[in-house]
C-alpha cells in the first residue's frame, strides 16, 4: 500500500495508514527523498501513528530516510509514535539516533517552524 | 484454539501477516495491547530473520497452558543455513547478514522464554514463549 503525501506550506506530511511492507516502506523513503527537491521542501514529517509494530527494519528505514534527506538539504520529524510501540522499540535495542521525533503532527509542525526560525 | 496458527514465510507481505495474526491471537488471549505488541514486534524480527538467512520457512503460533497462566509460543523455523555459533549470534550487536546485527538478543528481551536450535547447513528453529502477565 503507498503512502499518501502531502504538500502543506514548506513541508511535506506522509501519513501512514496501514501496516506497512517492506517494500512499502522503501517507496516511501524513495518518494520523499525524491518529492523532497521537486517540491522545494524545508521539512518532512513521516506520522507514524496507526503503525503497531515499529521493528529493526522499520526503524533502519526511517532512519536512513531521514539522513538522506538532510542531505538534500531539508528536515525530518517522526511523529506519533505510539507509547506501546516506543517500550517494544526499546526493549529490542533500537534507536532512531538523531532523528527529531514529536509527540503528533501539531508539534511535529511546531518543531519544523521553529526550526527554521532560529535559521532565518 | 488450542489449534497451532501456521503462517508459511517467503516474503515481506508473509512478515505482516505473520504478526497480525500473532497480535490476534494474543488480543483473543486477553494480552494487554503493551504485550501484544512485544508479541508481535517479536514475531516480526523472527519472520525477518527467515526471509534474510533462509529465504523461506514457518511460523507456527499457538496457546500454551502453564501451571497457572495462559500464554502464547511461537516457533520459527526453516531449513536454512543455521547458525554456526549460537553464543555469538545471541550477543548484542553480531550479524552475519550487515543488518542492525540485535534480531536474537533485541528478540530474548521481548519475552519470558527464548530458546534456539540450529545446526550448521540443517536450519533453526527458535522458540519464544510469552506468559500472560
């Protein structure tokens, strides 16, 4: 199943929706690294919180999706990671690193915009 | 359902269905949503690991009744390649395959029982057990 995604202002949104394959996911990080610069984009926000299960490829993916688009130039924030799944994302070990994560949309948004405050 | 839920492993959409259905069986079992999501997380990592070293195999899922309480067992197996050293496997940060290298300690961290069976060239079958809290 794609992954919708949205241009909103300077950012682009992908909701996920649904359990995600691993296919899926790499279509995703291929279509925002790619809509990323057609778009002009200063961030992206990936909401991830109808996603149950975040396991070592899914959060590898997300994590490489995020350094690949700093590289273009823009931001990434992870958003709605659910309580449940961040004890289960502990528990086996895995980290997003330095990927910025927000609590929902609302302040992945805030996140963004205030970060390109203190640029400008 | 005491009946074994057999979910054959060969491709990625197989690693979805393979935790929805252990996400079911544990919500049918009265698992807290915190636990069927280490079940399932569990079950993922696993279902991976077949389709990254073995390329094909099973996950059979079942109820298990423990002296007091209910639990769920879950079995991965496949005829692959098994594992050459199990000891190193089940240290943190190891991988043959260049992935994350934590599938088998990240996994033993989930659950109450871990066991694992491998022989060089004759495949593995792990063994997980989750107890109802």
């Amino acid at each position: 199943m794609e992954v919708p995604i949205l241009k909103q202002g300077d950012f682009l949104i992908a909701t996920i929706q649904a359990a995600l394959t691993d296919a899926d996911l790499l279509q995703l990080r291929t279509a925002l690294v790619q809509q990323v610069v057609r778009a002009r984009s200063k961030g992206v926000i990936v909401d991830v919180t109808s996603l149950d299960v975040m396991d070592s490829f899914a959060s590898r993916t997300l994590r490489d999706l995020a350094h690949m688009i700093r590289l273009r130039g823009a931001e990434t924030v992870i958003v709605g990671i659910q309580p449940e799944v961040a004890f289960a994302m502990v528990q086996l070990g895995l980290r997003l690193e330095d990927v910025a994560t927000a609590l929902d949309l609302e302040e992945g948004v805030a996140y963004l915009n205030q970060k390109f405050k203190s640029i400008r | 359902m005491d009946d074994e839920i057999r979910v054959p492993i060969g491709s990625d959409q197989d690693i979805v269905a393979a935790r929805h259905k252990g996400r079911a069986l544990a919500a049918e079992l009265g698992f807290s949503s915190g636990d069927a999501t280490l079940i399932a997380t569990a079950i993922s990592e696993l279902a991976r690991n077949i389709l990254t070293y073995a390329k094909t195999g099973e996950i059979r899922l079942k109820m298990i009744h423990g002296s007091i309480r209910k639990g769920i067992q879950v079995v991965a197996q496949d005829q692959g390649p098994g594992i050459a050293n199990i000891e190193q496997a089940l240290r943190d940060g190891f991988s043959t395959s260049g992935s994350l290298g934590l599938g088998l300690p990240g996994v033993m961290r989930l659950v109450d029982e871990f066991q694992v069976d491998s022989q060089n060239r004759q495949g593995t079958t792990v063994t997980i057990k989750k107890w109802k809290a």
